[in-house]
C-alpha cells in the first residue's frame, strides 16, 4: 500500500510529461537552405509610352497601392477625349436614326410607306447602333489604356530592381519589358532541397521552424515542388515566415521539418 502510494506522484510526473510532449511540435531534421524573396513579381506595362517618373528606388520600402512608374499621360487623355467626342456624336445620331426608323414603322403599318423604305430606315438604324457600340468599345479601352499608363505597388513591397528611367520609351508591341521588379516586403522564403522519401511527411501550411542568423522564426510550408532534370528525384520545400529588415534573401537557413 505503501509502495502504491510512493509512486502514484512518480507515475503522474510522467503522465504529464509526455502529455507535455505530445502537444509539442516534434521535429525529426533541419536541412540547411538559403532565404528567398516572398512573392516576388516582375511588372511592366500594359501599353507603351514615353516615361514620365520612376518614383521608387532599389531597396525602398512600399506600401501598397504606392505609386512606382508614371507614363506621360498627354497622349493617352487626348485618345480619351478623342473617343468620348466621337461616341457623343454618335448618341445623337443613334436616336435619329433610331426615332426615323420607328416613324417609317408606322407609316408602313399605315400601308403609307413601302417596304424597301422601311427596310432602309431599319438598316440605317442598325448601322448607327452598330457605329455607337463601337464608340463606347473604344471609349472603355482608351480610358483603361490611360489609367494602366502607371504601375502601382500591389502589395507592402520592397523593391528589388528598377529597369527603366524618365525619358525612355517603352514599347510593348511584342513582349512587355520587365520594368520593376518587387517582393513581398516583411515576408520571406526558407527554401531548402530534401528527399523523396523525407516529403511524406510534410503537408501544405504545416507549421515547422526556420533559423536564420541565430534566430528562430514560426513558418509555414508555402509550396514543395518536384525539382525537374534531378536523378533521383528531389523537392524543394517553400517555407514561409516573417522577418524584419534584418534578414534579406541569399543568406543561409536552416529548417526544422517533423
């Protein structure tokens, strides 16, 4: 009785610490990698234009929705202005057309107007509403032309590289030219190299830990990926975490996976 009693507090110590450890993280290996940019994205323009300002410079901070490259604007309001007079010209010739159409339709119901009159008049009125789509087509896509001359921040970013200065010209008739390029800005990526074998166990926003110059940091399985032209094959696991200004991408790191 007595001996039950001694090891009763005994038993219950590790009771709890094995419960302890069974709401702990367990990891298994670290594997050595480098970081790399969060989200990185290489932006240009949608149409050309001769640059106004690059507002942005490598290794700037943004926020999102800053504004990074303006193309002069002067070439792309007067094709709006262009486009809005014509459509406005032809609304008016569009409900002419339409109200002589709808006046020949009953003069013919009145057996007072022939049927190639009124053919011609319905002809006539489908060319105007015809001609007014077209001008309201070409009004949409000037205004979308004239508001896509500028690139902006889609996201807290860092700014990597700036490929483009006022004054040049930007063409993008064949392939648009990578103007900035951004990351995500207080994100970043442990990318190491595993196993076949070693990714069985791993699962998209799994939880693991990333060390990177001494200190430890919460992240999260971002992607693994089959590595192409690799005998045998090998995945790249993405490991996302966030960071302050100190880490930046190309230094070593170590991840912890279970």
């Amino acid at each position: 009785m007595n001996l039950t009693m001694k090891c009763q507090p005994r038993l219950l110590a590790v009771s709890l610490i094995l419960g302890l450890s069974a709401s702990l993280p367990v990891f298994a290996a670290d594997y050595e990698g480098v970081v790399g940019w969060a989200d990185l994205i290489r932006m240009s323009v949608p149409v050309s234009g001769l640059v106004k300002s690059v507002e942005v410079r490598p290794g700037q901070i943004v926020e999102q929705g800053a504004t990074l490259l303006q193309l002069d604007s002067v070439p792309f309001n007067a094709r709006v202005s262009e486009a809005v007079a014509r459509r406005d010209g032809l609304v008016r010739q569009e409900a002419e057309a339409r109200l002589d159409a709808e006046r020949v339709q009953e003069l013919y119901n009145r057996t007072v107007a022939s049927d190639s009159e009124l053919q011609q008049a319905l002809i006539v009125s489908e060319r105007a509403e015809s001609a007014l789509r077209q001008a309201q087509s070409k009004v949409t896509q000037s205004i979308w032309e004239r508001d896509n001359a500028k690139l902006k921040a889609p996201f807290p970013a860092r700014v990597l590289a700036v490929n483009v200065a006022a004054g040049e010209v930007v063409v993008t008739a064949l392939q648009a030219p990578v103007l900035i390029e951004l990351a995500r800005a207080g994100q970043f990526m442990a990318l190491v190299d595993i196993d076949a074998a070693d990714v069985l166990s791993l699962a998209l926003d799994q939880a693991v830990s990333v060390s990177v110059a001494g200190r430890q940091y919460d992240g999260r399985i971002d992607a693994i990926t089959a590595l192409r032209d690799v005998e045998p094959v090998r995945y790249r696991v993405s490991v996302r975490f966030e960071a302050d200004e100190r880490v930046v991408a190309g230094i070593p790191a170590t991840v912890s996976l279970p």
